[in-house]
C-alpha cells in the first residue's frame, strides 16, 4: 500500500480516494458450462501460489488461467484501475502487446491453407507500397524474425507515433534497409508483423480488425478481443502503471495502432484462454497447420532461433513448451501451451515489466499442475568434466522427452534418423570423458549445439526414442514423472528397461558411458 499515497499526488486526487483493501482480493472465478473446474485443493494451491508470488513486490491487476482438458480455473487479483478503486476481473481488458503476432501468424496460416498466400513468395506480391531490397523477403521469413527488418528502427518501443492506418504503419519501415540478409540471423521485429499484416488485408480483401474478428477471434470465442483503439475503451479496460523507485505510477499514453498487427490488440483473460484453446484443438489452422507454426526454425547455418511462426519454443524439464510473451506501457502478458500435454497457461497485468513474475508463476503452474513430487535425483558432480557430461545427458533428456510429447501426443513431427544406432555412437563420443577432458572448450561447443541441424539434431532423435520406450514399457503416467525426477532418472531407467526387454545392444550406449552414469548417480 507505500504506492498510494504518491499516486494519489501524480494523479491529483483528494486522501482517502483509494479504498483501503488488500491488493489481492479473493480470485473471481469465471462459470463455464463446456468445462469443468480443477479439484478445490488444487484450486486453492494455484490460489496460494501466485498470492504468494504477488506479494514479493507492488502490484496493480493480475488475472491468470489455466486449462488442461476440460479443466479450467481462472484467478483473478488486485485492480484494474488503482484511481478508481476498481477490481480486476474476468472481463477486465487488457493490451495484448505482442502476443498480438500469435494472432496475426494463425490469420497468415489461415490464408495459407486457403491458397491466397504463399509463405515462400517475395512479401511485395501483397505489400507493393513497400520498396524493393536488395534480398527478397518472406512472409515465412517474417513470421519467425528471420527477413532482417528492423525492430522499430530509430524508435523505442515507448514511441508514439500517433493513429495510423495500415499504409502508415507500412510507411514506419519503408525507409529502413535490411539489416542481415534474410535467413541469416534472428531479428526480432515488430515492424515485420505489420507486413504481414498489410499482406493479410490484400490477400482477404477486408480490413486487418475486420479479418480478426471474423476469422480468428469470433472462432476462438475471444469475445472482447479488438483492436486496442483508446476511442472505443469500456470501463472495463485496465489502466496501465509501471514501477519507479519502488512505486506504481501511470503509464505513458502510447498510441498503438501504428504496430497493429505486431502489437496492437487488446482482450480478456477469458478471450486468451480462448485462444490457446482454439489452438490446442486445431480450430484455427489445421493440425499440419499447427505444427509447422510451433516448430523453431533456424538459421541458414543449422542454429535454432528458439521462435517458430508467432511463437516462440523451448524445452521446460521435458515439456514442449510453445509460448509468446508481450510487454508495452500498460501491460506485460504471456500466454503458454504445453501441446503435448493439452496446457494452456494465460497471465495479463497492468504493470509493465512484469516478464520475469509471469513467467515465474507460468513455471510454478505447471510444476504443481504436471509434476509429482518424485524425488530428483541430482548428479554428483567432481569436477568440470563432470558438469559438461551432466550437461550433455540433460539436454538428451530435456530435448527428448519434449520432443517427444510434442510429436506423439501433440501437432509435432520428429527429425528423420538417418540411424539410430549411429546417433547413439555419436552421442556416447560427444560424452565420453577422455575427449572432454582433452579438449574441453570443443566439446562443450558440440553439447551445446548437439540438438540443433548443425549438430544433426543428435540429442532429439535419441532422447525421443528413449521416452517413446520408456513410455511403451511403463506407461505415460510414468514417463511424466521423469520432468520431477530428471535425466539421471530417466536415463538409468531406460537402461534397466532395455536390459529386461533385450534393446539392441548399439542402442544401449557403450559401457563407458554406462560407467559414468553410475559413477553421477548418489
């Protein structure tokens, strides 16, 4: 409560104009007759935690969701406007910053699948008005930051350009050259988005707003999903703050219209959880569709960018995690899908700067919604050739296991294996103690890069066959304990698990490798 008595002075208002009630009131629950809530125990455990995690600094609003299924539980916390006293709910509205790019993305696939657009066409078959470069670029190249269009250019993300249309969006980028030869490097770039969002328009033949609204929002359920006009803002739309010195203060008035289709959306948390459902079920783009979108792409020279088509990916403990983050004045949001395991996870604030506590809590979600309380067994570890073979089997089990899940129990397809026993000689060498020992710098350099096309995607192909047999022989409740127990776990039983059903022996790893994992083993 040290925010607002300050507040009250930057915003002119009387003592007293705040009513004295606890920043985080009691979550309000939104009914939903298709689904069906968590148990009350693990209700109250959610609620727990992210009071928990709240409490750590100043806070204005928060609203958090999650599904799983047809599970659904929705907390909302604090206010939506600390000048009025006014709570946050589930209606409350809120800036969608840049997860505005995961909508513009699925309008992109949608129009794809439709046959009136093609991703690996030069942009300028849709967007004319934006001039020739030296390189061609595509609409499959913007999508995953990888066309060498600038981020904003000499503008901070603060800037206000003022109302724009599409042409004057267009127009913010026009004069800036490339800035890599696409395809090269990773260039996370708003601007980019606001091509393909022109390119949405020509190729539709209807207004971006219009498109959305109609063929994304409307099928998702997102029913107060806009575009974040402050002309047509309700009551129910979320003042912005951000922290100075410890304390709330108003956001700076941004207009965001000139960044429409890369961060100029509003909704509700409902309108997210709505969104990550539509997705999940493959109600938006097809399930081919859906995967191509949640699978990073990579350089030209076999590096992995970590981002697919308006998402980005990584491995979690060995879920397969497919996640956009968005950060304005106003607001920070997340919304978080775990496809292999039918999660979604959604978090909206009006605090800016809010990245590290929404994702703070989305992991802590899905340790208390997924993960037991299996004992972890962590490595012994002597020395540093010791921690870069720990290192090594925990990307085989994380890369894995995700992989994995994402491929069986998800849109996801694994790398082809020219051949798995070679893959797992190949991986015993990268790990074998002697040639870490000798040339340290070298081998660390070939872990790290060990799952990516550069490195023939080595620790995927391995690690999903061990989940896909460790699964068979034990089931799937048991192969999502490993994400508690980790990859010493998983990798000694996949050892005793061959032993009993007769795996090839090249499929086993060599007894040096063998040897190490008992040597790590308390």
């Amino acid at each position: 409560m040290k925010a607002l008595p300050l507040l009250m002075l930057l915003l002119g208002l009387p003592a007293g104009a705040f009513p004295r009630v606890p920043l985080c009131e009691r979550p309000m629950v939104l009914a939903q007759t298709s689904t069906r809530p968590f148990s009350e125990e693990l209700a109250r455990e959610f609620d727990a935690f992210v009071r928990a995690e709240l409490a750590r600094e100043p806070h204005a609003g928060l609203a958090v969701g999650v599904l799983r299924g047809e599970q659904r539980w929705v907390g909302t916390y604090g206010q939506r406007d600390l000048a009025q006293g006014l709570p946050a709910t589930p209606r409350t509205t809120w800036r969608m910053a840049s997860l505005t790019k995961s909508f513009t993305a699925v309008a992109v696939m949608q129009l794809v699948e439709r046959g009136l657009l093609d991703l690996d066409a030069d942009i300028r078959t849709w967007v004319p008005s934006w001039p020739e470069r030296r390189w061609p670029v595509t609409p499959r190249q913007l999508l995953g930051h990888l066309g060498g269009v600038t981020n904003y250019g000499r503008l901070g993300p603060t800037q206000d350009t003022g109302p724009l249309d599409t042409a004057g969006a267009v127009a913010l980028v026009a004069g800036y050259e490339l800035e890599a030869e696409p395809g090269t490097r990773f260039l996370y770039s708003t601007w980019a988005y606001n091509l393909l969002g022109a390119a949405i328009e020509a190729a539709s033949g209807q207004p971006y707003g219009e498109y959305m609204r109609e063929h994304v929002f409307g099928p998702a359920g997102m029913v107060h999903a806009a575009l974040d006009d402050r002309r047509t803002r309700d009551e129910h739309h979320a003042a912005g703050y951000r922290l100075r010195d410890g304390r709330l203060v108003p956001s700076k008035k941004v207009d965001v219209s000139g960044r429409f289709a890369g961060g100029g959306t509003r909704g509700s948390i409902e309108d997210l959880l709505g969104f990550g459902q539509a997705l999940l079920d493959y109600r938006l783009v097809s399930r081919e569709s859906t995967g191509e979108m949640q699978r990073s792409m990579s350089t030209r020279d076999g590096r992995l960018t970590d981002y697919g088509m308006g998402f980005a990916t990584w491995p979690l403990r060995g879920h397969y995690v497919v996640a956009h983050s968005g950060a304005q004045p106003e607001t920070s949001t997340l919304l978080l899908l775990l496809p292999g395991e039918d999660v979604a996870i959604a978090l909206t604030s009006n605090v800016e700067g809010q990245a590290a506590l929404l994702k703070r809590i989305a992991y802590g979600l899905i340790a208390r919604l997924l993960e037991g309380e299996e004992h972890r067994l962590n490595a012994r570890l002597r020395d540093s050739v010791d921690a870069l073979v720990n290192e090594g089997l925990s990307r085989v089990f994380g890369y894995g296991l995700a992989y994995h899940h994402w491929a069986a129990h998800g849109p996801g397809t694994l790398p082809e294996a020219a051949g798995l026993p070679d893959a797992f000689a190949r991986v015993t060498r990268l790990l074998d103690r002697t040639t870490i020992a000798r040339e340290p710098a070298t081998a660390r350099a070939r872990i790290l890069a060990a799952h990516e096309p550069r490195g023939d995607e080595l620790f995927i192909q391995v690690g999903a066959h061990m989940a896909r047999t460790l699964e068979e022989a034990l089931g799937a409740e048991a192969l999502r304990g490993y994400s508690s127990r980790g990859p010493l776990a998983f990798f000694n039983d996949y050892l005793a698990v061959c032993e009993t059903r007769g795996c090839p022996e090249p499929l086993r790893f060599d007894e040096s490798l063998r040897a190490e994992l008992r040597r790590l083993t308390p």
